[in-house]
C-alpha cells in the first residue's frame, strides 16, 4: 500500500509499505479521507512526546472495513466506519476510573506508536469503529473526531438553555464548538478572532456577534461560558477576566506545556468561578457521530482542501498558512 511516513522529525516521504493484517480484534479500514490538525504539525517536527518513529501519521479519518479479525462481531466488511484513535491501556490508574483520556500509557492511532490514516489502508481495533450512514458525503465523516473532542469539552461545562457564550478563536475547533452551542440553546453566541477573515464564517454558522476584540462586544456583566479555542495565553488570560459571576471558562485550545497565564484567584473564589479543562475525546465520539449525521455541522463549509497522499507537503503547508479550515489527504483523491 502506499502511505505517507514520518521516519524522524521533519523527515517525511511516501512510501510503499506491506498491507497491514488484522489481529483477532481488529478491522482494516480501507481509507476515505483524513483530516489534518495541529497535533500533526507537532508529530512531524518532533514535539510531541508519545510519538514513537517511523510513524504513518493521520487520526481524524474514515473508511470502508475490508477485512476483519476472527474474532470481531461489531463491525462488518463492507461497512464505512468512522475511527476513534484513541487506544487507552485500559488498565492503569485513570484508566480503571473511566478516565481513558487520562491514561498513564496514553497511545493513539497516528500520534502515539500505531500507525495512522495517511494511508491507502490501517489496521485499527474493531470496537473503536463505529458505523456511518449514507446520509452524508463520505468524506464529512472526517469532522466525527475533532468535533467528538468538541462534545467531550461541552461535557465539562454545565450547559443551561439561554447561556451566554463567548468563544475565543474561529478555526476548526472554534467554528465546531460555536455550532455545538447553537445546538445547545445558547441565548447570546459570541466569537472573536484576531483574523478578520474568519470573521464572516463564524457568523454564518450561528454566532450572534463577531469581532477581533471582546473590547468591541457589550456585555457588562460577562458571559455564562467562555471557551479559549486557541491556546494563546493572551486569549486565555482576558477570556478569565470575561466571565460573569458564578460562570464557567473553558481550557479547550492546547497552550505549550511551558506557559503560564495570570488571573486573579480571589476573583476565582469570590465570583464562584469554574476553570475547566477538556482533553481530547471520552465517551463522546458515538454521540458526535450522531450529531454529525444529524446536520448540526456544516460540513461544506469546515472542510476546505483535498490533497492526494502524494501531495502530503502540499496539504502541510496549506494548514501552516491558515488558509481556510480543515485540510484533508485522501487516498482516492488525485489532485
């Protein structure tokens, strides 16, 4: 098969790889399309610690199962899957609390030490697929991932009909978790963005107010939830300072491990204020599917580029430039 391979950081090519095999428990999934995120720029230049080398990068992804193991009941060949990578040791401290997302062996396809989706075809465990309707567009089923980390964060904020949102950052996982707050009855959804350009978008998807400045939008007594969607310790730092009294601030975007914010504990305290994390996917991927089929995202409008696995660099650089959302590689694709 043909599959894009990370030897060492910054050293990327395609490649003919063996077809993989399924184990007793596994699917081979033939693949559809695969998103790129940020996590893949970290894989690719060596930043992130749980990736082992050579790697077949990709975890947002979807396919057609072509073979199972002789153990597997719950998928079938022929079905198209979309894949939680997500692969917890299930036996460790976090993992015994229901916490998978938490794992002390934290692994996951394409980011960890299983090879991942930039493939024409990966090995996967069959529990982790999970069956997509052709209610939609095969490709779509790419957004079940990213928006599943989306849910996962909306499962740490107490959601209450007629909240007021404000969402820092209008990028994929901004526009996916404004469209999920729309979903939820928000009574007031804001989103700001340092990038006018990205402005319009996030508007037409369900946001109320938009601005580069939460300066520029009145809101005297603050939001209900605020949502960093960025990672950007100034964003983070006057989100804290926007929350109304008794709210929750949301820790979605992925700041370095060595930054710092500042804020105000006594506010904390005297404001009952919730500070929030959200860490990739848990018990939230099934639903996201459900909901993606259901038509709470748009998903003409996240997905903007198609890439061939040949034009893996190509698709790299368009999601180093910003340009437009979500960037797919494809096996089928041949532009």
């Amino acid at each position: 098969m043909k599959a894009v391979v990370i030897e060492t950081p910054h050293h990327v090519d395609v490649v003919s790889l063996e077809d993989p095999a399924p184990g007793p428990h596994d699917a081979i999934v033939q693949v559809e399309a695969c998103g790129i995120c940020g996590t893949d720029i970290h894989v690719l230049e060596g930043a992130f610690a749980p990736t082992r080398y050579p790697i077949v990068p990709g975890h947002e992804f979807c396919g057609e199962v072509v073979a199972v193991g002789a153990e597997v009941s719950d998928v079938r060949v022929g079905e198209f899957v979309a894949v939680d990578p997500s692969l917890p040791c299930g036996r460790c401290f976090f993992c015994r609390r229901g916490r998978g997302n938490l794992c002390e062996n934290w692994n996951a396809i394409g980011v960890g030490a299983a090879n991942g989706a930039c493939a024409e075809l990966v090995r996967v465990p069959a529990t982790s697929a999970f069956a997509v309707s052709d209610d939609m567009p095969r490709r779509f089923a790419t957004l079940v991932e990213p928006l599943a980390c989306a849910v996962r964060g909306f499962d740490q904020v107490e959601v209450h009909l007629a909240n007021a949102y404000l969402i820092y950052g209008a990028g994929t996982m901004g526009l996916l978790l404004a469209q999920l707050a729309a979903h939820a009855g928000a009574g007031q959804l804001d989103v700001v963005d340092v990038n006018p350009g990205r402005l319009d978008l996030a508007r037409r998807l369900g946001a109320d107010r938009v601005a580069t400045s939460a300066d520029a939008l009145e809101q005297p007594r603050g939001w209900d939830v605020v949502i960093d969607a960025t990672g950007a310790v100034p964003a983070i730092e006057d989100g804290l300072r926007r929350v109304r009294r008794g709210g929750s601030f949301l820790v979605f975007g992925v700041a370095k491990a060595e930054a710092s914010a500042r804020f105000s504990p006594f506010r904390v305290y005297n404001d009952e204020i919730r500070i929030i994390g959200s860490m990739a996917v848990l018990h939230s991927f099934e639903r996201a599917r459900d909901l993606l089929v259901k038509g709470v995202v748009d998903c003409p409008a996240m997905i903007t580029h198609r890439y061939s696995l040949d034009a893996y660099g190509e698709a790299i650089q368009t999601f180093r430039s910003g340009q437009g959302l979500k960037v797919q590689v494809s096996p089928a694709n041949s532009a």
